[in-house]
C-alpha cells in the first residue's frame, strides 16, 4: 500500500493511472470499463473532437492566486469536476462507492452516485460527501418513487436522471464477452425489492416522455439533472419543463455505436438555454486540465469524468482518486494561468479557437 | 453445423461474420468477393464517408414499440434493408441462391436476384421470398425480352437494371489473380442458350441510353429500379423516364478505381427526384444499425446489402444469414430508439450532423 | 526476356511496375529516380491531393465507342498522356531514350526529350517519334540558340522550357547520397562542346525574365511549352507573351520541399488563361485512369507522366513502357465509360467533385 | 573532431543533426529538451500546422542574386533566423553558451541568451556577438532592475521578457523523469546571489500585468521583445504600451499541454499590430527553409530556433551550429529563388496558400 502510494503520488498525466488500473483489473473488469457501444467509436469521438481545439493563451494579467472553484446547483466545487455515476465501484476498490465518496469529500467535488452502485446508499452516505443519486427510470412507477424519496432521506442533493438509454444499447463483441465475465459482480440495488435484478435484465421504461418528468418535477422538490441531453431541441424543452441542469452525454461512448462527440453538441445545447437557469454540464473523455477548460469556454459550467474514477480507485482505492483528483486540479491551476484567467468565470469563448484557425480576428464565431 | 449456429448466433458485429466467412471461403473467393476495383479505394471511402456523419440522440421519446418495417415500391418490409445482387452465392453455401431466398422470406425481406445467379430462378422462386430480378443488359435484345418475360413468369415484382457497368471495371492486380482462381465457378445463366456465358466474356450493351429504356418502360409493367445511379442529373433524367426507383449505387466499389461514396451523392440523388413518386435506396459499405439510421435521414427509403449478405451465407447458409439480419435488425431498432424514432418515417434530416459539426443551430443545413 | 514479357503483360496496375522497377534498379538509381527535394512531401502531396477528387459517373450514354485521343498543339495523340521530360534513361534501360522514343510512336503519344538525355539527339530522333525538345535555359545564349536550331533541325516540334529550376533544389539527405552513388552515369550533353557538363553542374540561367522569353519567343517559330508554372499569376504572363503550352509541374516534387500539389494549382491556371489559345497540361502523380481523368476534368488538356516512363522502361524497355501505356489508356477507357464520355471533350467540369461534397446540386462550383 | 566535422558537414537536413544530438545526449538531456508540457500535443501542433501551407512558386523572375538578409530593431541579420534562447547549453556542448556566441558572431545573427544560461553573461559576450537577453521576470524587483542593468553593461541590445511562463506548465511524465535525471547540471544564475536558486525553483512574477511592462519601459531605453504572446488582443496591448517587438510563440510546446500552433496564430497578432512599429517573429518548429519562408509570407520579420541549436551544439559545437545554420540559410536561398523572391521582403501573402486550396484567383483570402 505504501509502495503504491509511492507510485500514483508521482503520477504526472491521467494515462498513468489508467495504465496502473489496467493491470489491476481482471480482464472482464478492464473490457466492461474501458469499452464502448459497438465498435468503440463514440469514445474516439469524444477525445479526437476534444483536440480539433486548442486555448488562447493571455499574457501579463494577474493569475498570482488562481482560484478553480465553481458553483454547481448553487453548491460551491473545489473544481469544476464531478465525480459522474459509474456502475460497481468494487470492481476496482474493495470498499467501492464509500472510498469514492470520501475522496469526494477530501477534494470538495460531488459524488454522483449510480444507481447501479455497488455499496448500499446507506453506507456510501456516511462518507459525509456531498451527493446526488443518478436514477435509471424503471417500468414501475412505485419503486421509481421509492428511489427518490431514498435518495432525499439520504441527503442527496439533486436527481441525475439518466435518459441516454431507453433502449439497451449497440453491444459490442469484445463488451459482450466482457459482460459475461464480470461473473457475480452485480449491482446492489438501493432498495430491498422481492427479486434482486440481475446485472443482464433491463429496467428503462421506454415509454417515458417529457409529461412523465412533469410527473417527476412535482413529485420532488429536488433539483432535477437530465444526463444525455444531445441536441438543441431537446435542451429546449428540458429549460421549459423546469430541468435544473443538463449533462451533454452520450454515455461515455457506451450506448450508441456511433455518436456525435459530446463538445460538438455541447454549444448548441449551451446556446438553446441561454438566458435561463438551466445549467449545463459535460462529460466524455474529460483527460487534462485543457480538456475542462475548453468546455468551460464553450460554456459548460462543469465537466463529469466517468472513467477517471475508476482508474483512480483501481489503482490506489480513494488515495489513488484523490491524488488524481489533485492532479487534475493542478493541470487546470496551470491552464488556467496560461489563459490568464484567475477563475472559472474569466474562461470565456475567446479562450479557445479550432486547431487550424487561422483568423484571430474572427475567433469569437470561427470555430462556431 | 450445431456447432457453427452456437457460434454465429452469439456474434454482435458484422465484422465477426465477415472474419468467419474470410475463414471459410478459398483465398480465390474471399478476394473475388471482398476487394473492389483498381486500389479497391470505392471500399474505403464508402465505410469512411458513412463515418463521416453522426446521429443526433433525443430523449423521453416513447421509444417503447418501435417498428422497423417500411415500404419499398408499395410492399412492406420488416426492415429498410433489401439483399443486393450479387453473383454466385454457391462460392458461400452449397444450396446458393435459394438459401438466400429462404432467409430472405424468414427476415420479411426481398431478394434482389442477380443475373449472375448460381441457381436457376425456378429454384430459387421455390423458396417463396419477394424476389427482384437484376438485370444486366446484354447486347441481345430479343434475350433481354426473354429474361424480362421470365422474371415475369417466376412472380419477380420488380426488375432492377444495373447501369453503373455499361464498360468493365478497371482490374486491380489482386483481382485479376482472383478472377483466375475461381476455377469453374460459373454464373448458371437464367435462360438457355446455345452457348453459355463464361464468366469471363463481357456481355454488357454500352449502346444504351435512355431511349431503350423508354423500350424497357413499354415493355413491361414490372416497376423498374435503376441500379448505379450517383448524380442528380442523371436521377433528374430517371424520374421524367418514368423510373420507379433508384439505386445510390457504385457497384460496391467494384466499378471505378475511385468512385465517390454513395452517402455523399446520397443528398443530390434526394434532393433531385423530391417530388415526384421515384423511390430512392442506396448501397455500399452498410454494416451497422447506425449507417441505415444515417441513409434514412438523408433520404433514402431503404439501403441494400451486398458482401454482408455472402457473410451471413458463409459462415452459416441460410440460417448464418437470418442471423446476420436479425443482428442488423435489433442494432437498428436500439439506434431508433436513441435517436427517439419509433418508426422509420421519423428519422429525418433532424437525426444526422456532420461528425465535428459545432452548431446545432444550424443543423438542418450544416452538413450539406 | 520473353519471360519478362509474359510477366508485365499481366501487370493490372502501375503500381506493380514500379515495383518491377524498383528490383531492378541499382539504390542509387532508385533513390535518385524515386525521390523529391527535402523530405519528399511533394510527391506525396501530388498523390494525396489527387485524392480529394473523385468522378461523378453518369449512366446510360452511348458509350460504345470511346475515343481516347486529343490534340495538343495541333497534333493528335492516341491518348491525353504525353512522356514527360527525365534525364538519363540508360539507368533504366539499356538503348536509353531510343527505347522510349520507339514506345512513343508505337502508342501514339509525343516524347518529350530531356535536355539530360543519355542518348543522342539523333540517335533519338531516329525512332521516328513525335518528339518535343525540353530545354534548360543555362547562361551561355549562344549555347541555347544552338539547342533550339538543333531540336528544329531534328524535326522537334515544339520546344518546352522547364523555368522551375532556376536556382538548385532544396536537396535531401537521402537524394544526396544516391546522386552520389550514381557512378559515371552522366547526361550526354546533346550540343558538343569543349568541355563536357558533369551531372553536378549547375546550368541554369537565374537571371531569366519575362523579357528573356520575348527573346526566345523571336528566335523560333516552334511552339513554345513553359514547363513549371503553378500560379495564375504567371499563367497570365505566359499567355500574354505569346506562350503556347504550359505544364502545371512542381518537377515531380523535386525542386521544393514543400511544395503545393499541381492538382491543386490547376484551376486557378486554367482559369487566368481562360479565352487566350494557351494550352494547359499538367503532371505529378498522374497513376491512373482516373487521374487523369480528373485533371481533364478540371481543365487540362493533358497530362504528363515522369517516373511511370522509367517504371515502363526498367521493367521491360521499349516493350514495358508500351504494355503500361496500354494498360493507362485502358483505364482511361474503362473510366471514360463509368462517366459516360465518349470523347476526352466530353470530360467536363461536372465530371469530378470534392471526396465528401454532399451537395450535388452545388456540384459544378463545390470544390473550387 | 576531424571526423565529426566531415560527417556533419555532409548533412542535408535538419533531422540528421536532430539524430546525431540524440545519439550525443543523456537520455535525461535527451528527454528535457525535446519533450513538451503534457502528452507533447504542442509540439506536434507547430509541426503540422506549418504543413497546412504550401508556397506559390513563381518563374521567370531574376533570382541570380538572393539576399537573405533582413532587419531586426534597426539591426541587420544576415538571415532572417534568431537564435532563440533556451537553457544550459552545457547539457549540449562543454563550452555552453560561449560557444553559441561564436556561431551566432559567424553567422552574422543574434543569439539571445536564456536567463537559465550556464556561462556567465561575461563568458558568453566575450565572443562578440550581438546578443539580446532574455529575461524571467521574478517576484524580486530589485533583481529584475540589476538583471536589466547587467544586460545593458553586457552590451544586449533588447531585453527579451519571456511572459508565457507566468504559472509553472503542465509537466508530461517522462518530462517529470528527465528533470529528476538532469543531476547537477543547473542554470548559472546569471547574477551573483545570495543564495543560487536550483533548477526545481520557481521563479516567475505571475501578478504581473501591463501596468509592471509600463514599470519597465520606464526603466530602460533598451528594445523589450515580448516573447510568448498568440493573440490579437494581447499584440494590440502590447503595441500600445510600446513593446517595439513579439515574438509569436508557445516556448515550443512546454507550457501548456495542447497550445494553437504558433503559425495558427501568427496572422492575427500580424494584422493586429499592423501599422504600428511593432515587429512580429514567431517561434515553434521551423526546420526548413521552406518553414521560414510561410512564416514570412503570413507577415513575420523573422523566425526564432529552439532545439535546432541544441543539435547543431550537440552535433559538433560552435562548428556544427554553424553547419547547420548555413544549411537552412542555403535552403532558404533555394526557397526564395524557387519563389521568385530575390530579397525577403518580396516573400508576401501571395507566396503561400492553404494545402488543397484550389482555387488561385482567392489566394490572397483563401487561407485566412
Ligand atoms: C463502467 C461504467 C459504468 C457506467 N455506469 C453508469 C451508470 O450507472 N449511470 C450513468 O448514468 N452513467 C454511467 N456511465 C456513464 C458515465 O456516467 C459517464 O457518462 C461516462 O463514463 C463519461 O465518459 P468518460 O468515461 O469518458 O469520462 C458509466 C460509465 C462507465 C465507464
Ligand atoms: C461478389 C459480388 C458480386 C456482385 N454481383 C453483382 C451483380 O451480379 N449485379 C449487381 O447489380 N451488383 C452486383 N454486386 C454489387 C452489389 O449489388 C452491391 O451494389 C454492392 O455489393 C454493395 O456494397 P457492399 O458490398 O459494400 O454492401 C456484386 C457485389 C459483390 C461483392
Ligand atoms: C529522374 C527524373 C528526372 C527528371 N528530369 C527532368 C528533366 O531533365 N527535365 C525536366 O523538365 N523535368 C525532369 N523531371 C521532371 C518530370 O518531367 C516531371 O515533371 C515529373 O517527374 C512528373 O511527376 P511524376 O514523376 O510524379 O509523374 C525529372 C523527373 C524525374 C523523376
Ligand atoms: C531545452 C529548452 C529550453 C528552453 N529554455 C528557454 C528559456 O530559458 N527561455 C525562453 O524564453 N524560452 C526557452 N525555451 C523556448 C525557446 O526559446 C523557443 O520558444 C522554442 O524552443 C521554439 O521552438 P522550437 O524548439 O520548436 O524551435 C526553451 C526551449 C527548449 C527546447
């Protein structure tokens, strides 16, 4: 343990972590994470579209003290960084979502917790992180009630409901084997049911529709966060129907074969809820300091990191996630002094223009 | 072959298919099949160009019964895939076409059969499946009545007119060598003639024009289907000739050396028979149930599958290839649901961007 | 021999010459024949700019009889592809540029002699070819009167002046090493003189303007051929001072490390010349029937071929350059039908469109 | 020495000297100076960037006389290449800096000396070359103040104030390795201290704003070059508070992981400063001639060299940097004439275009 510590404390880019988690896991366990729908496209998308921008940089503005905390459904962050809900933390830690939730609470971000978690609420909870639960909207509307009201009883401060899957995704061959392999890892579903669901049966309800979130929005009086939100017409109607914030995500490149990159969407998204006070957040192949400062430009007020995570944990349980973490946090103290912005609010648009753009006179719509 | 159906039923890409039948067929036929003309550059940039677009997912969509099926010249189908033409269906199972024909009634599709088909049509019509006769149209025209009147005779419903082969092909090296391989694989010719075709003598009438397709259209009152259509000029012709439907087709990349994709002439063949009641499908490079979704919302009614087709029968004969359509059918059916379309008809231009496209606002044109 | 023959009478591509070729030459000669300047960016940058162009096939046209010849300054070839000017071809064969001159009549096209030919004059002109004479314009005029009475003396009919070499190329590491390893091989300079040229001296007149072309211009009344123009800018200049031809060339990538690819600079040379008799060819990369098929597309009236001429040669002399002649025009041909031109005037603008160009409807202005 | 001289004399590009360094260095030194911040992204930006222009070559213009020579702040250089300023050239060559100098002095152009220098100024400008110095600007400003005097006692001729380093960069993992690898080799802090700062301390102003620049100004009647700024807005700043040059640059790819290429950025500062006296040089990647002819044409006065120094040093000393610096002077002499440009202020916009521009008669909008 101390030798590992030893290690990721020196770790020096997010790869380290991944290539330490990698050897750790079991073969199932590293396919099921690091995979994606079909033929994996979706997650090359979300990193190659990531690079096709790059910062402009500032100079002599003051950026002695570099302050990296946001607010997020008026909570204040340490960072602009969520830990976004990922299914089965024990496959890569021993305690599971109770170490996630305590590097959370060490390094001031929320843990939104998966509704395929892998630890009771109960116990995740005592970690003393602030949380949100994330729901997968299941075909019966009593249980859905339940989670809810579980999640409030628990503290949690907002519902990340999960709409990017209402049908079972593209499987892909290398992910079906992987699946298989996982064995009886299972998710330990929040709430004591009759028969516990096993990992393969499918619990969407595929009918819900924008009247059934009213449903919801009358049910709690919690924040309601819609996770995989794509496109401008669907940004719109989320602000109508009173959504506090959006995540712009296509899952991490895990349900669809080939999706669109999720910063590609993130402007339109970004552009639709102008002027209300639906937040947006981001997630998919968020890697580096610079990767979160783009989507600041672009107008995210935060990003998820999925992955990250787990490859944190993988390789040093909630140390490894906190040093992690810590890493992030200092690429983006050093991003952010390069573009010569003291806070998150000074990332604006012309922070960034597209690779390849030629034209500084015309970066605020270049790259648009 | 207990063995084999264990095997193929549990593959979740094309690509496993297309691995087992590389594995089965003689090196003559896998090349014959698989390469195209010249560089086999048509190849490339078929499956590149499809790359090229991404989905646009929306949510809370009742996405709880969604039906694939379509109409294709006023029959349904259970899906919006047809099975192309293609030559010599023995190379990939000994019973040939009328495996094909059987998977084809199985899966509530059609058969486009080819000219140079390995069984004779009274055997394949056996099989009871919608069937289309392709037609390649030789210098012969009392010959030409004559396949025109059997296909008639064996309840063909349309007749599909390859067009895109008025020359041949311009030969790559490792083609020619296939060619020679094949031995004495031979398309049986549908008619009886005094002398048979060899595979090698080229019957094709480079005379034509769309006069003697105004014969053609007096000829018969079979709907015609244009194979080998790539450019608005010529689907603008087509239409005032009276063609029921067109084929968005470069032979499979076997015709030219370097021939567009068919998904970027998509738009223009689209665009220009708008209006009138010529149907559109399109073919080459279709492996997904993304790459349908993305022909649909460009325009075309349904798309045609050429190579995948002598997968499906090699690896399994008529059972590997209902399984390779099944495969297809259920990726399409979770990518409708995603992109929340629960019938074909909804999947509209709204559905698709350019992959790297920034501006939903603008998406209605951005790719175009 | 005869075994060769059997050989390269099956090649389906030029690719397999050069291969043929590359065997056969010594690593001096390959590397000296094969390379560009610097890094060799110019050769890949003529190949891959090619393709960004692809053929926009038209369907049910009479294309029974496609005629593949043209007239270049009066004159009919059998095919638009005319043999580019190249020093030394003894290093690929051994009866040097005699060889090539006997292929150029058997086929119908024009050979245009190197001013660093390895054979004489003479010894050339005695194949009974249609010959041009390629000059470089070196500092002593009267030298260059007798070059041009010489070349009219020997039934030359037309001069062509390469003005792309008027300083010494940027030369790359490997390239120096193989003009190196050249040996004695050594340009037999075509005018006796009292000291022979080696192979390193430079002879290029870099004080050459507009003005000294007017002299030219006086001196003889064979139509003069300006080989290396790449800008609209000097393609107006030539016109305007009474220029005949011009060859679209960056020297097969030999004279700058970076230069644009001629594809590229064609349009904007067809377009400044435009209404004036000047005449516009081009070369660099041209490899198959649908290269040249492109460039005819966009305006030139033929293209010239460079290394193709030492594949044909090194791989089977007279004989080899006359089968990968053949085996161009048949692609040409082939191609010529998909698009259903009948004749080379028929390839027209609407012919060809950008790889990826979704937009027909915009085609005859899209990729400009 | 003998023997080395001979090898390096005979090179003919960049890279070789880049090779033979690498084989000379530790792998530390090797990895420290030619490694970026993060995953080196910023490296590989300003390579390929400079590959998206390509030069518009010109004939028929009198080249016979090239004049490489340009003007810096009033002063001739004999080619419009600075020796730029990076660390401890001891890690390259026992002489260090000194041996920079005499290079520099021999070839007639600037060498500005790194604050991380590791010979005393006194030691370096003993060679007599012109020399400029540059400058990081620590929280001590009394330093500051006797570093500006000891610059103007030395005989520099401009202060060069480095800005892009205001917060330490994102360090990539193997470059954490080479760091700790480096040993004692250290910068020889270039005034006598209390204490010597070590090469692990961070010493940079990063509470500077314009306001300390007007400080300076005020200070000195030296020339300040900024080094480091990539936008319009900071150019127009900088302008304004009379900085008499910029140097266009993204310290080759070391402060920020994925930095806009600097020739991306060129343009913009260009056009914002122009019609100023502000001159413009940019580093970042240039190796060849044909490099510093784009950065030319796109408006720069001159290019800075990073590494290239450290090879030609590491290759063969002051001698192998003189080799190197007549080799790409020579291939800016080949460039020029190939350009038509027989003095670099010819070298204008219509020199370069985008890579696949196709369109000439746009070129001097095209790519901007
Ligand atoms: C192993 C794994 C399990 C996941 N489980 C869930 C889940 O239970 N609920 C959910 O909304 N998203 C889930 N996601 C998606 C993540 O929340 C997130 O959208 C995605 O991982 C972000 O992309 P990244 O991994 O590239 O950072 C999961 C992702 C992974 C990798
Ligand atoms: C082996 C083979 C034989 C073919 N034979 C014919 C044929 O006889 N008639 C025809 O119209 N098209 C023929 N085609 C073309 C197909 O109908 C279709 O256009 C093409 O294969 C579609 O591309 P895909 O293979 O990428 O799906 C053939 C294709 C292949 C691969
Ligand atoms: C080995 C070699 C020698 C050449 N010698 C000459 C020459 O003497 N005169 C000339 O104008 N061009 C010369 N060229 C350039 C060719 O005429 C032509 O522009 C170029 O090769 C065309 O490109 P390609 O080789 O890609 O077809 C030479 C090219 C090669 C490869
Ligand atoms: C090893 C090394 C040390 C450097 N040290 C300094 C420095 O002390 N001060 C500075 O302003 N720039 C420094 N630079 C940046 C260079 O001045 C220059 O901006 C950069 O190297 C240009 O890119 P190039 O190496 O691709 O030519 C250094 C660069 C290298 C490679």
């Amino acid at each position: 343990m101390t030798e590992q510590l030893a290690e990721y404390q020196d770790f020096h880019a997010l790869d380290e972590f991944a290539a330490a988690a990698d050897s750790r896991w079991t073969p199932a366990a590293r396919d099921f994470i690091g995979l994606g729908a079909g033929r994996g496209l979706g997650i090359l998308a979300n990193e190659s579209a990531l690079q096709s921008w790059a910062l402009r940089t500032r100079v002599l503005r003051d950026v002695s003290s570099i302050d990296t905390s946001t607010h997020v459904l008026g909570a204040q962050l340490a960072m602009p960084v969520l830990l976004g809900p990922s299914a089965l933390h024990v496959l890569s830690t021993a305690e599971g979502e109770a170490a996630t939730a305590r590097a959370a609470a060490r390094t001031g971000t929320v843990l939104v917790l998966s509704a395929s978690t892998s630890r009771s609420i109960e116990d995740v909870a005592a970690a003393g992180a602030r949380m949100w639960f994330q729901l997968y909207w299941g075909r019966d509307r009593e249980r859905v009630t339940q989670l809810i009201r579980m999640a409030e009883e628990h503290g949690c401060t907002a519902l990340c409901v999960t709409v990017d899957m209402s049908v079972p995704g593209v499987l892909g061959s290398r992910m079906a084997v992987a699946l298989r392999g996982l064995g009886d890892a299972r998710p330990l579903y929040v709430l004591p049911r009759d028969t516990q669901l096993d990992s393969g049966e499918w619990d969407h309800d595929s009918r819900l529709t924008w009247r059934d979130l009213e449903w919801m929005r009358a049910t709690t009086t919690l924040p309601i966060v819609l996770k995989g939100i794509m496109t401008a017409e669907d940004a719109r109607l989320a602000a109508e129907h009173g959504v506090d914030a959006l995540v712009v995500s296509n899952h991490g490149g895990r349900a669809l074969d080939t999706p669109r990159a999720t910063i590609d969407a993130l402007p339109e998204v970004v552009d639709a809820v102008a002027g209300t006070s639906t937040e947006v957040y981001v997630d998919g192949g968020f890697r580096t300091g610079t990767d979160i400062a783009v989507a600041l430009a672009l107008g995210a007020r935060a990003v998820l990191i999925g992955r990250p995570v787990l490859w944190g944990l993988a390789t040093g349980g909630e140390g490894g996630l906190v040093a992690l973490l810590s890493l992030l946090r200092g690429q983006l103290t050093s991003v952010m002094g390069m573009v010569g912005a003291a806070s998150v609010a000074e990332i604006d648009r012309a922070r960034v223009c597209r690779t390849g753009a030629g034209d500084g006179s015309r970066h605020d719509s270049a790259g648009m």
